[in-house]
C-alpha cells in the first residue's frame, strides 16, 4: 500500500521500473563509469564487457572487436529499411510506458537485446517521435533506466539512441561515459549531435575521440564536427588518423577535413610528416575508406610531402616506403595530369635513390620496435634482398615475436631444414598432437597449434622435409592445421613419403571428424595403396 500511495506522488522521471535480468548481473554503465575521463583511452581490462559470454577450457569464443560489428554493418551491409522490426519494438515500450508490469519489460527487454538496433533505429526514432501514445517524462525516465541499469549491451544501445530526444546535460554525462567504450561510442556520438549545439558538440566530440582507438574512432572521424577549428585540424593530422582497425577507414576524412595540403604548406616537424605519410599511404590504398581519388588536394599534399623528405633529413622508413607508393601511383592516367604524374614520378625517384636508406633498411631489421622491423622486412625484399638471416636472429632472440609465418617466406631448402628444427625443438608436438576435433583453435591455450599451422602452410614447397610435423599436424585438434598437413602431402610426389605414411593416414582417416577431410584422406590413401600393390606385382 505504502509503494502504491508513493507511486501517485512520484514525478516521472523517478517512476521505477522492473527488473527483468538476474540482479547480480552487472550494469554496463557502472562497469564502465570505474574508469572517469581522466583515464585517457579505456584500458584493456574495460574493453570486455559483463555481458561477453564465458569461454570455456580456455578457448576464446569466436567473438567480434568492440564496435565492429555495427562498423561492419554500417560500411558493408545494405542499409534496407526494417520497419517491421522497428514498429514492434516501438510497441513494446508503449505496452511498458503505459504499464510497467513485469510481463511487459520482459517482452520488450527479450525484444531489445536479440540484436544490434543499427538497422531499425533509424525507423524506431521515426515512429516514437510521430506517435501521440508516448509520455515524454515516462520515456526519458525508462530510457535512463535501461541506459545506466541494463547489462546487455544491444538494450544499452537502444537507450542510447532514444537519448537524442532529451537535450539534457545528464544525457550527455551518460553517453559520455558510455560512448569511452567503442561499442557505444557510434551510438554516443550520433545522439550528442542531435542534442548539442555546434560549438558544444565539437568540444565533446574531442573528448570522447581521444578516450576511443578502435571502432569508435572511426566512428567519429567519419561523424566529424561540421566546421574544425585549427586546433581539431592539427589533432586529426597528428593523432586523429591513427585507429586499431584500419587506418584506410579514417585516412580521407583526416585529409580531407584536416586540411592536409594546407599543413604541408610551412614548415613542418616529424609528427606532422609522419601523420601525412600514414594519411596518405592510406588513401592510396583505398578500400575500405576513401581513396586518393576522392581527395581534393591530393596532388598539391603529395607535391608538398615529398618536398619535405627530399632533403634526406627525415631518416625514417615508413618516408621511402611511402615515395615508393605514391610513385606506382604514378601509373595511373586518372589520377593527375601527365605533367603532374612526371613532377611527381622524378620526386619520388630522387627520394628512393637518396644513399642513406639502405643503411636504415639494415638498422630496422634489428630494430626492437615491431613496426619498423616489418616495415624494413617489406622494403628488404623490395630491393631483392633477404632478409631471413635477420627474422632467424630476432626470432631466437624473442621468441615471444611469433615470427613462423616470417621464417618460412623463402624458397632456402636449408632455411626451411633449420625452421623445421626449430619447431621440433620448441613446440610440445605430444600436447598438439592431442587428436582432430572440429575445432578453430582460437585462445591462448592454440599459440603453438597457430605456430605449427604457419610452418605446415608452406610444406608443401619443400616435399620430402618437416614429416614429423606433418603427422603432428594431422593429430591436431585444429582443422585449420590438418587441412594444410593434407595440402603438403598431396603436393609431394609420393616417392618422398616415408614408409609409414599408409599406416599414418589410415588412422588419421578413421578418426577424422570433417567429411571432406575424410575424402581427401581417402583419396590419397587409396593412391598411396594402388601404387604400392602395382610395385608388388612387378617384382
């Protein structure tokens, strides 16, 4: 009685609502409030949420990037309108606004988290802000309570979204903290726009970019204020390009918005000139962002980078490796005029021919900075080189490198004869060798299974060499790995299989749990038995 009387007096927006979800579950905002503004960009321990699904035997579950799902949904999905999706949720919230019953939250909550509201928010805001059934207060007051109560993060979104229609500062606090997360940050940023003015947006839009580095940064480069001061120009060139993802996703806009070929106009330092190579080398190649092509200025922003790297003074890799880009560039009849491609064609080659990159080259490949060890390991073999002996070193050096892949890009018989060594000697082929499974071998328990496979995927080249791991590889939980342990065999003329290679492929036959495994297995079994019978009755 007491709770009905006070129910009559309660203004709103502080009318509660049920609690549909078990209440030990915790709330995304509260997860994500332990970690103010202050903070900087969240720190990997934030980035999985409370509602990730528990991996089990320390396999990771196959899961998506935070934010990447609507990335992926936003820039290569066709946007095809779903009202119908749109007018039932639209219904559940007026059934619970009108009547805040258990059975009512529960049918709109199970409705809310089933997936991504990306594809029928647009008709959602559409239908609720044309509707004369809703009640303004009761709906700021439930979409707060989703927006800071709920656990799961697709309901979050939606409050989120239904957020544009309360200009409030509370709204923006809360997207805010939710929008630090590059989940929510697509959702943050397109209801601050609706409920800021101009000048406040861009101020909120900079704090919220330089707490996101992966999906969410993307999302906001590509959602920019509508006019950048200088300060937010500079920013973009200099730090705002750089994502998790790909820097081809943000690369025109930060050109395009930033005002590139005007920066590139005075003097310039290093991080100025290497934001302009990143940016650049980026628009060359394009997709999934937009390319050069589209960039206004794109020839004045060459013209004027490679200016600044003629004079040799700019001793780093990534400016040779970008002269060589802009110069194949070049062969592209659309891109300029013919004077122009020749004006620029010369720059470049004048810069690649300046005598101290092969020196730097040399230093980047023992270089304990990652980046630039691969981006050296690219120009090495550009120029014909090989750099095998340097990735060997490293790789007996720091182990932790994960350079299998790295070590069996040669065509060296004796190169691959140490890698085989190597493996043989590092990884623990009795634990890998555990038995096929339909498994993809993803977590950390799969390290050396990963590590195997990249060995496997490149035996087939050397036929004869790297047996014992092949028959490790067909024992391996990973399909992954014993479709490339298959691959090698059936490349290799069988006259280099070794005489228990029958008995091996028979058990992997009886055992393997994928269909077309079993074929192919069957297959080369019967080839290696034919043959065998045909050498019998000649002698």
């Amino acid at each position: 009685m007491k709770e009905w009387i006070a129910n009559i007096f309660r203004q709103p927006d502080e009318q509660r609502f049920p609690i549909v979800w078990p209440p030990e579950q915790c709330a995304i905002y509260d997860w994500l409030a332990k970690w103010p503004e202050a903070t900087g960009v969240l720190p990997q321990a934030a980035m999985t949420l409370p509602d990730e699904p528990v991996a089990q035997d320390g396999e990771d579950l196959l899961r998506w990037a935070p934010g990447a799902l609507d990335g992926v949904f936003s820039h290569h999905v066709a946007n095809d309108s779903h009202q119908e999706k749109a007018a039932q949720v639209t219904q559940a919230i007026i059934r619970v606004l009108r009547r805040s019953s258990s059975k009512n939250m529960q049918a709109f909550y199970q409705l809310a988290k089933q997936d991504t509201p990306l594809g029928f928010i647009d008709d959602l805001l559409r239908m609720m802000g044309a509707s004369q059934a809703i009640d303004a207060r009761r709906l700021r007051a439930l979409v707060l309570f989703l927006a800071t109560q709920a656990p799961d993060r697709q309901v979050v979104k939606l409050a989120m979204a239904l957020m544009a229609f309360f200009p409030y500062q509370q709204s923006v606090n809360i997207l805010q903290t939710l929008g630090s997360h590059d989940e929510f940050t697509l959702y943050a940023v397109v209801a601050m726009r609706a409920i800021l003015p101009p000048e406040e947006f861009a101020l909120a839009w900079l704090a919220l970019a330089k707490r996101t580095a992966g999906w969410g940064r993307i999302h906001l480069i590509e959602r920019l204020p509508e006019t950048p001061d200088h300060a937010l120009r500079q920013w973009l060139l200099r730090e705002g390009y750089k994502n998790e993802v790909m820097v081809e996703y943000t690369a025109w806009h930060c050109a395009e918005y930033g005002l590139l070929h005007d920066a590139l106009a005075g003097e310039v330092d290093a991080q100025l000139l290497q934001g302009a190579a990143e940016i650049l080398r980026g628009m060359i190649s394009g997709e999934p962002g937009p390319g050069i092509g589209e960039y206004t200025y794109a020839v004045q922003a060459c013209e004027r980078y490679l200016a600044h790297i003629l004079p040799g003074s700019a001793g780093d890799l990534l400016h040779y490796k970008v002269a060589g880009e802009i110069g194949r560039l070049m062969g592209e009849e659309t891109f300029a005029s013919e004077a122009e491609r020749e004006h620029l064609r010369g720059l470049c080659e004048q810069i690649r021919a300046l005598p101290e990159w092969p020196a730097l080259i040399e230093a980047g490949l023992h270089d304990d900075d990652s980046m630039i060890f691969h981006t050296a390991l690219q120009l090495c073999r550009e120029q014909e080189g090989d750099p095998w002996p340097a990735i060997y070193q490293r790789h007996r050096e720091k182990p932790e490198s994960v350079l299998w892949y790295q070590l069996m890009q040669t065509d060296n018989p004796d190169h691959i004869a140490q890698v085989i060594a190597l493996a043989e000697s590092e990884l623990d082929l009795t634990a890998i060798s555990c038995g096929p499974q339909k498994s993809q071998g993803r977590g950390p328990l799969y390290q050396q299974h990963s590590a195997l496979s990249f060995v496997l995927q490149d035996l087939s080249r050397f036929p004869g060499q790297g047996w014992i791991l092949i028959r490790t590889g067909l024992k391996s939980p990973m399909t992954f790995s014993r479709n490339k342990a298959l691959n090698a065999l059936e490349a290799w003329p069988q006259a280099s299989l070794p005489a228990e290679a029958v008995a091996i492929l028979a058990e992997a036959k009886s055992r393997e749990p994928e269909k077309e495994l079993q074929d192919r297995l069957a297959q080369l079994l019967e080839q290696l038995v034919d043959k065998h019978k045909r050498l019998i009755c000649r002698l």
